[in-house]
C-alpha cells in the first residue's frame, strides 16, 4: 500500500456512557475511495466529524498530508471537501455565487473563483442554472452543487457523508458517474452510505462498523466471497416460512426468514431450485449473494433507530 493520505489510529469517542466509535483505526491510500458502512447509530457520522475536526476523540489521532489533527486541523481543512448529509447551501445565493462566496472561506480571489465557478457548475452538469438559487433545484441538482462547492478547493480528499440519499437513480447515477471521475483524477474519496450498490460501485475497500467498532474491512467481493456462501435462493409467497422450516433447509448452508421472505444460502443452488419447482405457490428468486447480504449476516436484520 502506498504512504496513506490519511490515517486514524485508535480512535474513541463517548458520550456519557456511550461509547460511540470504539478503538477504530483506518488509513485511506491516494485515488482510493474508503466506504463505511454500517446500521443506524455504527458511528458512521461521528467518525467523520472527528476527522474533520469538528468532534475531538477522547482517545486515538489524525494524521492527513502530513499533518496532525487536531493541532494543524486549519491546514488539513484546506485540502479537504466535505459534502455533508444535509444540504447546507445558501439560499439566497444562485448557484454561481454559492460557489464564489464559498471560495472566500479558503482566501480563493473573486476574480479566481469568476473563472472557476462556471467550470464546477459545468462538472455539475448545472451550468444552464448559474443563475438559479437553490430553492429551484431539485434534489440531485442540490446534490451536484454541494459536490462543486466541496471541489473549490481543489482538495486533495474529499469526505462524503450519505450523499445521495433522497435521490431518485437517475441522479444517484449521475452522482456516481462524476464521483468515478474525481477519482480517476487522483482524488481520494471516504464515502458514508446506507446504499449497498453504492458501496460496491465505487469503493476500493470497506469498513464495517456496528456499535462503533470495526467488524469487517476489505474489498467488497473480497468480504463477499469470506463471509458468504456464493448462492443465495429468496423464497416467498403464502407458506413460504413453513418451508424455512421443513426438509428444503437441509438443501442451503444457512437460512434466514425476514418477514415473509426466506433466504436460502448455499454453495450449489440447482438441487433446491429442483424442489422448489414442486411448490407452485411459492416465488423464487436466485442470484448470487451481494454486499446487501453481507451487511445483514454481519449487522443483522433487526431494525436500528437513532442516527
């Protein structure tokens, strides 16, 4: 692996009697896009604000660019973009001026940022709405444009927190696609994301957290094929749970039921697809297992409150 770009060692955070990221430790390489994921409350957002510096860990560092967080946070802040779960956009600026005012925060000249502004909005793929303030755009467009204003800088690594959610997948894909061509220009990208396919489209590597720990880390088809058996068989339809519990379980590896699904895991899935043949009234669905059935083996299929 090359010489990180960035680096956290040990890091803690507690509220109260909460431990929220527990001894967690990661490094991202140049042009490498890092994706953690993980249930409700994993410390996925924490973990980003302590690299930002925003939230101080009780325990563990930061390094980036060869610089230590929190004592040279103003200098690793200004090779950083962030894009940040919620759209924090002026709304009183068109698109344009967003991006202008913006670059002010990093002493960027107005007449710099006159000629680089259009460029970002074309990036964008917003320049026909230069002129349009936020409250006009749609969703993915108000997406787009926090990613141009996080690229004024020209940052060296850009962190990510969820940042398509809400979107339709016409403009997750449109997001996708420019994400994919930052890093082909050498940016460094950690990306948070509740989206498996996401995950699996542009990470190099994951991070799985749950409860603030790391429970997992690697290439996403490399943690597939370590924890997963490579079939996975989905079962429904009226009585589809009885089946989870008579002689077809014998056929699977494991088996799982959430709700009225059964998914059936397993390394050699034509014997149980022959059997199921026999049950008219149940619907299958056969594939190959996925970072979706990672995550759930992993974190499990309860449902997680809180943030």
């Amino acid at each position: 692996m090359q010489e990180p770009l960035f680096e956290a060692q040990g890091l803690q955070k507690r509220y109260g009697d909460t431990t929220v990221v527990d001894q967690l430790s990661f490094a991202i390489a140049p042009g490498e896009c890092l994706g953690v994921i993980g249930p409700n409350g994993a410390g996925k957002t924490t973990t980003i604000r302590m690299c930002l510096g925003q939230v101080t860990p009780d325990a563990g560092g930061i390094r980036a660019f060869g610089l230590t967080m929190p004592a040279q946070a103003l200098a690793i802040k200004a090779q950083l973009g962030v894009v940040t779960q919620f759209d924090t956009l002026d709304p009183d600026f068109s698109c344009l001026e967003n991006l202008i005012v913006y670059g002010r925060y990093f002493g960027i000249p107005r007449r710099t940022m006159l000629e680089r502004g259009p460029q970002l909005l074309e990036f964008a793929a917003l320049s026909h709405k230069a002129d349009a303030k936020p409250g006009e755009l749609s969703g993915g467009m108000k997406r787009r444009l926090s990613l141009a204003r996080a690229l004024v800088n020209n940052p060296r690594l850009l962190m990510l927190d969820e940042p398509t959610t809400g979107l339709d997948p016409q403009a997750r894909h449109l997001m996708w696609e420019r994400l994919q061509r930052l890093m082909q220009q050498g940016k460094s990208i950690l990306l948070t994301t509740h989206f498996m396919d996401e995950a699996e489209r542009l990470c190099h590597r994951l991070l799985v957290l749950d409860h603030g720990r790391k429970i997992a880390e690697g290439a996403p088809r490399q943690l597939i094929a370590e924890h997963l058996e490579p079939e996975v068989v989905e079962v429904y339809g009226a009585g589809a749970t009885a089946v989870a519990q008579g002689p077809l379980a014998a056929l699977a590896s494991r088996t799982e039921v959430s709700g009225e699904t059964v998914f059936f895991y397993t390394h050699q899935a034509q014997p149980l697809l022959a059997a199921l043949a026999q049950e008219p009234a149940l619907r299958t669905l056969h594939r190959p297992a996925n970072l979706e059935d990672l995550f759930l083996k992993l974190t499990g299929r309860q449902i997680r409150e809180g943030g």
